[in-house]
C-alpha cells in the first residue's frame, strides 16, 4: 500500500466520498445561498467558478489537506528555486525563469541563467522584427512573406495553439505555417503555394534529432535547393530552435541563426523559450512580452496565494478528487472561444504527458490512478456532438469551460448567444432534469398521457455533472499567458499528489526509439519475420502492396 493511499486525508477523503457520493448538486445550491462566494476566486482578469463541483466545506478542507501533507508549498519553492525535481533525467524545471519579470538572479549549477535566458529572448525579438519590418532578405533579396515551423509536439503545440487564439494580434500580411506530420502530405500541403524566395523555415527541435522533424526539414532543404539552384543562400532561408547546436549547423543553418534552448525546459513547457520564435513573429515582441507577463502573474500568484485561494491548487485538487474518488476516467476541456480551438490539443499533451505515468518518484508502482484522459472541443462544436455523453451518458466526465467576457470584435449579437450556450450548459448539467420537469414539460408540449409515458424515460437529465468555468475579461496575449500557466501549474500540483514525476516523457521516447529500429526493415521488399505475428504481418502486407518507387 502506497504511503499516499494510507496518509491520514485520503483515508479521511474516502470515508467523505462515500458520506457525499449520491448528494446532489442541486440540494448544495439550495443548501447555501453562498455557494458561488465561497467557491470561486479571482485572478486580474480570471475568475473562477468551481462551486458546480461535487464539494462542501469538508471536501476542501480535506482536499487541502492532502496538499498539505505532501508539503506542497514547499513543493511549489524547490521548481522555482530550480531544484533537480525532474529526477528521472537530472534536471531542473524551470520554465518559470522564462518568464521571470524580478531582477533575482537564479542559479543553476553555479551559474546565474537570467541573463541567458534575456540576451536569448533578445535574440529571438530581434530576428522577428527584422523578419516582420521586411528587413530580412531572401536568397534573391526579396522580404519574407511566409514562414513555416517545422517541429513536433513540444515543438508545435504550443506555438501552433498561440499563434492560433491570438490570431486577431498577428501581420495579416506574413503567413504562418506549422509542419509537424512526417507524413509527406503535410509539408506538401504547406510547399505547395509557397514560393522559396520569400519563405523563412524555422526548424524546431530541442534534440535536433526527432525523425519527423528531420525528414521534413530534409525535404524542404531540398525543395529550396531545387527552386533556388543551389544551396549558397540557404541561411537565408532556414533558422532553428535547439539545443543541440552542433547538428544544427552540420544541417547547414548559420550559427548567427540558432536559438538556444536549455535541458531544463521540457519540450511541452517550452512555447516561452526561444521555440516561441514563430510566435513572437505572428504577434510581435510586445505581444509577446504580454504573454510573458501573463504567465509571471499567474506564476506570483501561484508562488504567493494560500492554497485555499489558489487557483491551480483549486483545479489541481478537484481533478484528484474526481479521478482517485469518483474514479472518473477523464476530462474534457471546453473553449467556447473559436481562437482557443487548438487549445484541448495543446492541453492533452501538456497533461497526459507529464502525469500518464505509473511509477511512482520512488520507483514503485502506483497503486492508485494518475492522469486521465484529456479531450476537449470548442464548446459550441461539442454541443452538437459529445455533449450528449456528458449530459446522458454513464460516465462521470467533469469538465473545464473557457470563455471570454467579451471579444475583442465584440459583435454584441453573436457574442450573447455564444455566452447563453456557456452559462446553460454548466447550468443544464449541475441541474439535469428530473422526473416530474420533463413530465410537466411534455404535458406543455401538449403530449397525451401514454406519449408522455413512452418518451418520459429519455427526457430526464441526471444532472449532478461537474463543471468549472474559467470567464476571463477577453482573449488576449497576456490573459492566454495566465490561462496556459494556470493549467501547467494545476499539472504540477497534480503531479505532486500522485507522486510522480511530470517532467518526464519515456512514453515519447519509446516512439522515437521502435520507429528507428523498423525503418531499415522498410528499405527493401525482403518479407520479414523479426516481430510477432500482427508485426510482421502488417509490415509484410505494407511491403507486398505499396507502389514500386524509390525515395
Ligand atoms: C515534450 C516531449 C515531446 C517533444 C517532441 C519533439 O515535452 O518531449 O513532445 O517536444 O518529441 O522533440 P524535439 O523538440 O526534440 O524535436
């Protein structure tokens, strides 16, 4: 038995499951009048309902203790102070210094990295403005007008997701494109209307060595190389992100054209480091300075608030006690903002990356669930499709709801529709409908009495489905900031609880590993028995029946 599942709160928190379990959410509302005071907190522009969950007084004083009992504070000081918490791969987490507005100076064996992490960032400003005053020049001296990232995962998500929810803040006239798929169908959707001459490749890589991102920078070196005539021009063509600088410049790109990236900024934590780069391009170097200081503030408030009064905490908690608790399997996420739509996408890999793990930091198996299962849609789009599970289904699916205050083009007309569709819907699933409601409702729609018996059954809701809200003022760089710090932080709390370590991806790593030791098996037409039976049938089938074509 795990020391967790053994500590004085968890035994306490499941002897209050079982107390609250079948309590609804509606008899909490009626219950106290001070529901929504008492539930939910405030950051700058953010606030934060989370009294549609299944709580009372007990269950947050419990929940708080748990974080308690694992030191969390305490926790929460040793990443800030860039201390080595990713003890899988020997390394600090420190996202957070990228994003540092203080003047303290943070070392890291031995060595202060702020002033790194500015002159790097500077770097990084420089190039975007020159790129987005037209002062940098192709190969035939032309300005550019399309840039293209090519990366993966960590590498794409996050500038992918970024550039998309604050599309109103970027050059209309500079196109960005975001390669990631190996698939060559990708990348040819991208090349096909670009011309080489006025096309900037950003090749993003923490190791410089992820195959999909390889091929595809390989193919699209190629692609400049046959329209351009030779390669004498190509660093003004191709820039990288890395940390990896040697493969970098063998790849031919100028040393004056790659951007550093440190060990201790994992991949998926990484969109505020130089694999920002097409971001501060799209939105510019004050935009992004907004992004930042967004992100600082929730950090201060993470650093600073008790816990009781902390919003990643908060969300942090409620997702345990959902998912050790109720045993829910998963989460959905749900922006009713159209620029968030990549946001779930981006979310699934910071979440399920970093806590899908079954081995505790002590190198036990865990005896108790981590991570669920993160999905998520623009909230509107999910009405008209999944919502149906989360309103009928047989599953406990709690969800997070993302919307704006108002937005930035403010068409009152739309913008009060889409709000209407918020507010019912954590409304609709806390309340469900009971029995004698949808029977008075069928009676009013003029139904007699033996249509109503038929259809009665399918018209009641049971409701008592939680939800959270996150209302920020309007989408803008420094509110996406806080909202994408909120959520990494919630990640770590979560992390902290299970016991686990987040920072680590050996799931990814496999990936990368199984995909290298079968591509030479794939040069030839040799039929191959190396694998069990499905393997080496699909691998076989895959040989006998693809075209005859070299490349
Ligand atoms: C993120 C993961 C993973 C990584 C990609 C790309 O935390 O480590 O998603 O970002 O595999 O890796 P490279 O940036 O090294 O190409």
């Amino acid at each position: 038995m795990s020391e967790l599942t053994q500590s004085n709160a968890w035994l306490a928190l499941r002897k209050h499951y079982n107390e609250i379990k079948h309590t609804h959410m509606r008899t909490m509302f009626e219950e106290d009048e001070k529901r929504f005071d008492k539930y939910s907190l405030e950051m700058n522009e953010i606030l934060y309902d989370y009294s549609k969950n299944r709580i009372n007084d007990e269950t947050v004083k419990l929940l708080l203790q748990l974080a308690d009992d694992v030191k969390l504070p305490l926790r929460i000081e040793n990443m800030f102070n860039g201390e080595v918490i990713n003890h899988t791969e020997h390394r600090a987490v420190l996202h957070t210094a990228l994003r540092d507005q203080g003047n303290q100076p943070l070392i890291v064996d031995g060595i202060d990295i702020m002033p790194e992490i500015r002159e790097e960032l500077a770097r990084v400003k420089q190039l975007a403005e020159k790129i987005r005053t037209r002062g940098w020049r192709g190969a035939t001296n032309q300005a550019i007008t399309d840039v293209v990232n090519i990366g993966i995962g960590g590498s794409h998500l996050g500038p992918l997701m970024v550039t998309e929810a604050l599309r109103p803040y970027t050059l209309h006239d500079l196109n960005l494109h975001f390669v990631s798929n190996v698939d060559e169908n990708h990348i040819n959707d991208a090349l096909e209307y670009l011309n080489p001459e006025t096309t900037l490749f950003i090749i993003a890589s923490k190791t410089f060595t992820t195959q999909d991102t390889m091929v595809n920078a390989e193919t699209a070196r190629q692609w400049c190389i046959n329209k351009l005539g030779n390669d004498e021009y190509l660093h003004r063509h191709f820039v990288a992100v890395t940390s990896n600088v040697p493969l970098a410049k063998e790849f031919g790109i100028a040393e004056e054209n790659i951007f550093k990236m440190w060990d201790w900024v994992g991949g998926r934590y990484s969109l505020w480091s130089a694999i920002g780069l097409s971001i501060v391009i799209a939105i510019g170097s004050d935009q992004f300075d907004q992004l930042l200081a967004g992100a600082y503030e929730a950090d201060m408030h993470f650093r600073q608030a008790p816990l009781g009064k902390n919003i990643p905490v908060m969300m942090a908690l409620l997702g345990v006690w959902y998912n050790n608790f109720f045993e829910a399997q998963s989460m959905a996420v749900l922006p009713y903002d159209q620029h968030l739509h990549r946001f779930p996408a981006y979310l699934q890999q910071a979440d399920m990356e970093s806590n899908g793990k079954n081995v505790d930091r002590q190198g036990n198996q865990v005896d108790y669930t981590t991570g669920p299962v993160i999905f998520g849609e623009i909230g509107i789009a999910g009405q008209h499709a999944f919502f149906q599970l989360l309103h009928q289904g047989t599953k406990l699916v709690p969800a997070d709801i993302l919307a704006p205050v108002y937005s930035i083009r403010c068409i009152a007309r739309h913008h009060r529709a889409l709000m209407s569709n918020v507010f019912a819907q954590t409304e609709a699933l806390m309340r469900g409908k009971t029995e004698q409601e949808a029977y008075e409702e069928l009676k009013a729609d003029g139904l007699d009495e033996k249509q109503i018996k038929q259809l009665l059954p399918y018209k009641i809701f049971p409701g008592n489905r939680p939800t959270s809200t996150l209302l920020f003022d309007t989408l803008n760089a420094k509110t996406l900031g806080s909202i994408i710090a909120l959520y990494e932080h919630k990640i770590f709390v979560q992390g902290v609880i299970w016991n686990i370590n987040s920072f680590d991806q050996w799931g990814v790593e496999l990936g990368k590993q199984l995909a290298k030791n079968i591509l030479p098996e794939l040069n030839d037409i040799e039929q191959i028995d190396a694998h069990d039976s499905s393997t080496n049938g699909l691998i076989n089938h895959y040989k006998r029946h693809r075209p005859r074509k070299t490349g």
